[in-house]
C-alpha cells in the first residue's frame, strides 16, 4: 500500500473530507476483513470486527502517528480488536466448516475438489492452533506483512516476530503432517 497517499487520506479526513475516509475504508476493508477472519475463523464476527475499527479509527485518527505506516496502525487495532473479541467470548476459536472457502479458478472440476478440500484442510489446521500462532501466520503469508510490518503490528521486535513465526510454522506443519506424507 502506499504510504504517501495513505498519509494524505489521513490528513484529508483529519481536515474534513469524508471522501478521503471513505477510500481509507475502501482499500483496507478486505484486508482488515481476512485478516479478522484468519483469527476469529467466523465471517460474522471477521465483518464485525472489521466494522468496529473503522469505527475506531475514525474516532481515534488523533492518535495516530505518521511517522508510522497507516497500514500497521490500522492492522494492529483489527488484530488487538480480534484478539478482544476472542477473550470475551471465552474462546480461542471455532473449528467450523466454511463453504465460501475460495478454490481455484481452474477449469478442471477435479483439481477445485481436491484444491478446496485442501484448503479447507490448511484453514481447519490453522484454526486449531493457538491464536498468537494464526496472528503471526496470518500477518506474514496472508496478509503478506514484512517482519518489520508485523513487528510494529504486534509491539514487538523483528527477532520476536522471526522467533514466533518460526515456531508457529513448526506447529502448523505438525497439525498438517498428514498432508505431508501424501504428497511426497
């Protein structure tokens, strides 16, 4: 995302313009969207939550820091947000079906079977693991943050970031092992 036109959006909205808000909301709503749903692995509570940081940071704009990127800002309040909702609802996450789950766009009927079964497989693995581990998988290979990027999202160190991917991958293969063997 673009940082320069970011900032300009922000000052637009903090001088008025309702307009520069509304395409804040445009680029970033799916992304706080996924994002939410790779933690709390429902889609109503994924639309809420991307609802209710909007709502935030519409409210909190003030606090923001343009030294920083908008984008780690923005994604910080939607994980922070999720993470909230996870401890109210005494839960880690549910392990459910979802039929919305994209497949491939291949023509071959057989290889979308097989890609959303696996998909499913991949995004069930990932819901049984501990939240910490789906933010930090969630951040790097879906929302394709930067260790930097995740660091700033999660208020910690580049080495931490590394350190707790590491591990989250370690657990995400274990759960997924059974795939492994399949395949090779």
């Amino acid at each position: 995302m673009d940082k320069d036109n970011d900032q300009a959006l922000v000052e637009g909205f903090r001088n008025g313009d309702r307009a520069a808000f509304a395409a804040l909301v445009s680029r970033y709503q799916q992304p706080i969207y996924n994002a939410a749903y790779r933690v709390l692995g429902n889609p109503d509570d994924a639309a809420d939550i991307a609802q209710s940081v909007f709502l935030r940071v519409a409210e909190k704009l003030d606090g923001y820091d343009p030294r920083f990127k908008f984008f780690s800002w923005l994604y910080r309040i939607a994980i922070n947000e999720s993470i909230d909702l996870l401890r109210r609802n005494g839960r880690e996450a549910p392990l459910e079906e979802d039929e919305n789950m994209p497949g491939a766009d291949s023509a071959n009927p057989e290889w979308q079977l097989g890609e959303a079964q696996l998909s499913r497989r991949v995004q069930g693995a990932l819901m049984g693991m501990k939240a910490d581990d789906r933010i930090v998988i969630t951040l790097r290979h879906f929302s394709e943050c930067s260790y930097r990027e995740i660091g700033l999202i999660l208020d910690v160190d580049e080495k931490t970031v590394k350190s707790r991917l590491f591990e989250a991958r370690g657990r995400l293969r274990g759960l997924l092992k059974d795939l492994q063997d399949t395949r090779t």
